[in-house]
C-alpha cells in the first residue's frame, strides 16, 4: 500500500512514472515536501529503475508554487549560517539522483514548481497548456530553491534576469526557445512522447548510462555556494514587512486556491495593491 499523500507512483520496465495529486492546485506545502524526501529516499536506494517521469493529474497544474501563505502569523525563518533551506536541498538531491528524470509539463509551473523541473535531467512541456514563471519578485523575494541559480546556467544571463525580475507567466514555446525546457510536443502527443523517450533510454546498459549522467554533471551541476546564498537571502526577506504584506494581500485575493490569481498569477501579483474587486 502506498504511504504518499500527495503523489502516487507506477513502475513498469524500469520506468517509474510519479503523478502528482494533491488537490486544489498541487500547492508545494508540507504534505508534498514530505512525499518528495520519501520519495527521494527510495530512489536513491533503487537499482532498478532507470528512468524517472514526473507528471501532475490536473491539466491546470503541474505544481503551483511555494505555501507563501504557511508563512503568515509564524516567526521570522531562521536558517543556520552556511546551509541551504529544506526545498533547495530536497531538490538538489534530486538533481544527483542515479535515475534519468523526465518532466512531463502540463498546466502551471511557477516558483517552487518550475525549480522542481528545473532540478530534473529533462524537460518537455504541451505547447498548449504548458506554462512556467518564477514571480517571486512581485512579493519581495527571489527564487530560492535553485530557481535563479539553474536559469541562469541553462537560459544565460539577460534571459534568466528576464525571467526572474519580470516575474511574468512564459508559454511552452517560449520557454523551449530559451532553454527554459527541451522542447514544446503538441498536447496530444506529450505523453506518447516523454513513454517513448524512456522506454527507449531504459532499455540501454545501466553503465552507460551512469557514466553520461556522471560526466555532464560534472560540468553542469549548480554551485553549491551559490545554492546558499540563494536560500539565505531568501529566508532573510520572507520576514520583510514589505513582502508580509504582499503576501497577505496575494491570500486575501485567493491565492493559493483555484481561481483567477492562481491561473494567472504571472499578470495578477503585479497589480499589488489593488483590492480584490479589480483581480477578479
């Protein structure tokens, strides 16, 4: 009997395809951190599984962003000197992890949610109904879970500056132009796709394999320093006034539930402060 809350898991021929389920939205709180580092740890420690998809059960939501609003009414975040938050370190493990990780991008990915893909060996979204966005700046706060370190290796740095200080929503055609993801497969065709894709890399030596992951990491993987700079300054501003605030009002103009901040988060937290009559 499976023991995640969140998230359920299949294998078949040295596939693992995880479906993210956590109602309305696919919020990155408690509940989905804690399935993650189980999840985590039990492919660490899997020798049979080669390749990894991540995939979500609502076409709306891949995985929506970070629980800004846990944070509200809770003392100021305290992180050690010198360590990474939680969220950076869960995905830096998965970045190591010895499985070929897919993401399969349906629906909106933003802030937690695109460093979540960002962590993986691979990315393909549905052209149509794939969208990705870090709007962590609207509220006060940068990326801070790998997000500002990874785009600017993978998109450059105008591109990743673009993205990070814009704060605004990207379609799947966008985001594959600038390296955000592999590539935008027409909807009806991403899941074929990305089974196709893995089916195929699965069916190589498992040495072969090791041996690629090993050597490009060695020459891509994120700086760990730069990885605790990221979440140190962001544990320092989630206690700002400033973005308290903004914080509080992206709740009180329904954040963090199925409505029209949420679908389009990237064009609706810029309009702080206006009241929710004029976000509706």
């Amino acid at each position: 009997m499976s023991t995640y809350r969140t998230l359920t898991r299949h294998d078949h021929d040295g596939v693992a395809s995880i479906t993210f389920d956590h109602p309305p939205i696919n919020l990155v709180d408690r509940e989905v951190v804690i399935d993650l580092l189980n999840l985590a740890k039990a492919l660490e420690g899997d020798v049979q599984t080669r390749v990894v998809i991540f995939r979500s059960a609502n076409p709306e939501f891949f995985l929506a962003h970070y629980d800004l609003g846990s944070q509200l009414g809770q003392p100021a975040p305290v992180l050690p000197e010198g360590q990474a938050s939680l969220l950076s370190a869960l995905f830096g493990r998965y970045s190591r992890l010895p499985q070929v990780t897919i993401g399969e991008l349906r629906g909106r990915a933003r802030g937690a949610g695109s460093e979540f893909l960002l962590a993986l060996d691979m990315r393909f979204a549905s052209r149509e109904r794939g969208v990705l966005g870090q709007p962590e700046v609207a509220v006060g706060l940068l990326p801070g879970a790998g997000g500002t370190v990874r785009l600017a290796q993978l998109l450059g740095r105008g591109r990743a500056l673009e993205v990070c200080l814009g704060g605004a929503d990207f379609d799947a055609d966008t985001a594959e132009r600038y390296g955000w993801i592999n590539r935008a497969v027409a909807d009806a065709e991403l899941e074929g796709f990305i089974q196709a894709q893995a089916r195929r890399i699965a069916g190589f030596p498992a040495a072969g394999i090791a041996h690629i992951k090993a050597v490009v990491d060695g020459v891509s993987a994120a700086d760990g320093a730069a990885l605790v700079e990221e979440s140190q300054r962001f544990a320092a501003d989630m206690a700002a006034p400033d973005t308290l605030d903004r914080v509080q009002w992206l709740m009180a103009n329904g954040g963090q539930t199925d409505g029209a901040m949420e679908r389009d988060l990237g064009t609706l937290l810029a309009r702080y402060p206006q009241g929710l009559e004029r976000v509706d």
